[in-house]
C-alpha cells in the first residue's frame, strides 16, 4: 500500500512539472457517451463562478482531435481545461482505472496511463512519463502488457475523425496518426533507451 502512496505522490508532482513546463491546457478525460453532458453541466449557472466556457487556440494539432474538445477557463487563474472523451484518450473511465488527488480530482493509474500511451504509440509522451517518474525496465514487466502490437483499429478509427474535422487538401495527411503496428516491447523499450540519466 505505501508504494501505491509513494506513485500517487510522485505521479501528481509528475503533473505538476508538465504543467509548470508550459503545457496549460489540462486534459479531463470523461467517458465518451458524458462528454455533452460534463460539458453542459460545466456551463451551468451553478458553476459559472469556477469556469467559463473558452475560445480555441487557433490553430490545429498533428495527430490531435483538440480543436472539436469543450474547452473552459478556471476563473481567476490561468489554468484551462478540456473535457477529452475516454475514447480519444484510450483509456476505459471504470472505478478500478482512477485514483484521485488529494483535493479528490481523478486522473489515471500509472499503470493505465501508461499502457494508454503505448497502445496509442504516443511516444513523446510516454518519454516524458518514463523520465518524470523513473520508471524502470522492471516496473513496466510488472505493470504493463508488453506483448502483441499498438492499437492500428484505434488509429484508424481516430484519423477518420480528424478527416472528418478538418478541410480535405492535400495537406490533410499531416494531421493523421500512422496507421501501422508498432510492437509494443521494443516501443517500451525504444523509450526506456531515450530516459535521461
């Protein structure tokens, strides 16, 4: 149990630092089929003191659906949130893949989050996740399924979207993920090489 406390600590400050490292748009996963609903219910009348609704950063993202994501403003700070639908973020929102902060904000396991960003091939950011948290060869034998492929239904399912959210140009394709298979061992073990000593 006190291991469980000790990553629960570490992986909050780990949140932190992205946060202090310039990323200022904080990512709420909601399951897919409430994301209208999260995003109706932040916009209530009950809670117009905390949040209010917040323009796009102009602009599109390569491999990213954020520009069609609710986005809100925490009053009185600078802090900005989007609500982001499990789907996108595969991650499954089930009691057992959550743990909460101290101030009771959910947010994934370790664990899950991590195996979130293998099977996604999301590489940058499970780099940074490896160096923020020190993690291990050991811990992701432990903690992770290392066997068989990246989620190529997943990616292909997610560029439809981004098709379907932009203008089709020749240009088009710089915004879609690659649709092949990565083996997830030797991506985990590609990034655990990249971990900054």
């Amino acid at each position: 149990m006190a291991l469980v406390e000790d990553e629960g600590k570490i992986w909050q400050r780990f949140n932190s630092q992205r946060t202090l490292m310039g990323i200022q748009d904080w990512q709420v996963c909601v399951p897919t089929d409430k994301l209208e609903e999260a995003s109706r219910l932040l916009q209530g009348p009950q809670n117009m003191k905390y949040y209010t609704i917040s323009e796009e950063v102009p602009g599109l993202h390569p491999e990213s659906l954020m520009h069609t994501f609710p986005r809100f403003k925490c009053n009185g700070i600078l802090l900005w949130f989007k609500l982001v639908p499990a789907l996108d973020c595969h991650i499954q929102c089930v009691p057992q893949n959550i743990e909460r902060s101290k101030a009771g904000i959910p947010y994934p396991t370790l664990p899950v989050y991590a195996q979130s960003l293998l099977d996604t091939a999301s590489g940058t950011d499970l780099e940074d996740l490896i160096d923020g948290m020190d993690l291990t060869g050991e811990w992701g034998e432990s903690n992770l399924d290392l066997e068989g492929t990246s989620n190529v239904a997943w990616a292909t399912a997610k560029n439809e979207r981004i098709r379907a959210s932009v203008v089709i140009d020749e240009n088009t394709c710089l915004f879609e993920l690659w649709e092949g298979a990565f083996p997830r061992r030797a991506f985990w073990e590609e990034r655990l090489g990249q971990k900054e000593h």
